[in-house]
C-alpha cells in the first residue's frame, strides 16, 4: 500500500496492483485485441477479395495499428485509465498521484505498448515491471502512471462495546476527559486486534488499558480482561458523546422554533 498527500493535506491510501493481477489484466486485453484484429482482417477479406499484395499488406498494418494502438488509446481515455483486461482484473491506471489519467498518459502508454508488448513478445514489459516497485512497465513509467487494485476487500467495521459483566460498571463510571491521541489509538487497536498475534495483542491491551484508567474511575471489577476495559470505555464514551449531540441538536432545534413564533420586533 502506497499513500498520497492531496494539495488539501489528505492522506490517501491506495493500493498498487500485484504484477500477477497486472499481468492477468494485460493477458486479457492482448486476447480481447487479438480477436479484434483477426476479425478486422476477415471482414477485409470478404470485403476486397481481388486486393493485389501492396494493398493486403497496407490494409493489413492498418487493422494493427487499430487494433493494438488507437483501440487501447481511446477505451483508456475514454474510460479514464479501464480496459476490457482491466476490468476482468479489478484494476484501473492512474497517474503517480492519484488522479486519472488523460490522454497524453493514454498515448504513451499505447505507443510504448506496442513496442514493448506486441513487438518483443512481452519480453521487455515483464522484464521492467519486474524490476519496478508497482509493477510499472515502460509505458508506465515514461507516462507517470501505474496500476491500482480498485477490488479491495472491505476491512469489517468493529464497534467497541462493554461486554455484559462490565455493562453496569461503565455505565456508573466517570469518564474523563481522554486524549485524543490515546483514544485514536485504543481505536485501532480494536480495530486491529483480531489480526495480531496473542502475546502481542495482550500486551498492547495492558498497555492502553493502564493508560485509558488515568482517565476513568472507579477502577473495573476485579478480573476484567484489559481487552474487554478498552471496548467498554471507548463504547461507552461514543454513546455518552451521541447522547450529548442528541440533546444539543434537540435544543437548538427547540431554540429555532421559538424563534420563529416570536413577532419579528422581538427578536
């Protein structure tokens, strides 16, 4: 995962494509070319049967440059950065910041393609995207673009929550004023804790958990799993914080509708 600072100082984090998935998404889209290209050639074929060698041969060289080059450049300008192969492989081409792709990008990518692609046989593509961190071949790099997964699976959304044997306590407690860099992180924690290993995980527990007790009292039950402690306070301190914007909202709600049932003079 790379990220990517926007002008307006927004993190973003975005996922350049594996160079298995690119090179599914490259297949796909030499076949889906190759097709057309066959079936250019028998439509000409049908078409001028009587064409003497220097036409077949010019006529020939067209339906390749269609096929392989302008067919590619425009779906990808058109699309901003899709094709057929793409598609299929959950895959989208965009600039090295971020942005999609315009037709310049397009055009490099074509012309190089070809080259790069179709004349030697793939070679030279895999042997740079190989060699390149996102799996960038030539016409990548030339262009300022790469490859980005758009098929990311979603991460499940953990909501901190006091398990039943505490749910009396936390609702008895006070909550204090928590900073906002330890709740950031207990949150993450929660969010993550699925994913590290036992002895990690418990430890990191103990640690937020000595850390969030700062702020709150009276001090759990004895027993309580330090795990269990950081999704009670944090559950606890969102509920307490909707119920607070719940009751300001109800009151500027009820502060607007005496308003307007006061005679313009008086207000």
């Amino acid at each position: 995962m790379s990220s990517i600072v926007t002008g307006e100082a927004v993190v973003l984090e975005l996922r350049p494509a594996s160079f298995a998935a690119r090179a599914l998404g490259l297949v796909l889209d030499v076949i889906a070319n190759v097709v057309l290209l066959i079936l250019l050639i028998i439509l000409v074929g049908f078409a001028a049967p009587d064409l003497d060698a220097a036409a077949t041969r010019a006529i020939i060289l067209a339906c390749v440059v269609f096929s392989f080059v302008i067919v590619p450049v425009t779906v990808e300008t058109l699309t901003r950065g899709r094709s057929l192969g793409k598609l299929a492989a959950g895959l989208r081409i965009v600039r090295d910041d971020g942005g999609s792709i315009r037709f310049r990008h397009a055009v490099i990518r074509g012309l190089l393609g070809f080259l790069e692609i179709y004349v030697t046989f793939g070679g030279l593509a895999i042997g740079v995207a190989l060699f390149s961190e996102r799996s960038k071949r030539l016409g990548d790099i030339v262009a300022g673009t790469y490859s980005l997964r758009q098929r990311v699976p979603v991460e499940p959304r953990i909501l901190p929550a006091a398990p039943p044997y505490l749910q009396g306590w936390v609702a008895m407690a006070d909550i204090g004023r928590i900073p906002d860099n330890t709740a950031r992180r207990a949150a993450t924690f929660v969010q993550q804790a699925y994913r590290m290993a036992p002895a990690s995980r418990t430890n990191m527990a103990i640690a937020l958990a000595s850390e969030l007790a700062s702020y709150v009292a009276p001090p759990p039950p004895a027993g309580t799993m330090p795990g269990d402690y950081i999704g009670a306070v944090l559950g606890e301190r969102r509920n307490r914080e909707y119920e607070r914007l719940k009751r300001a909202e109800q009151r500027n709600l009820a502060t607007g509708e005496r308003l307007r049932k006061l005679p313009f003079t008086e207000r």
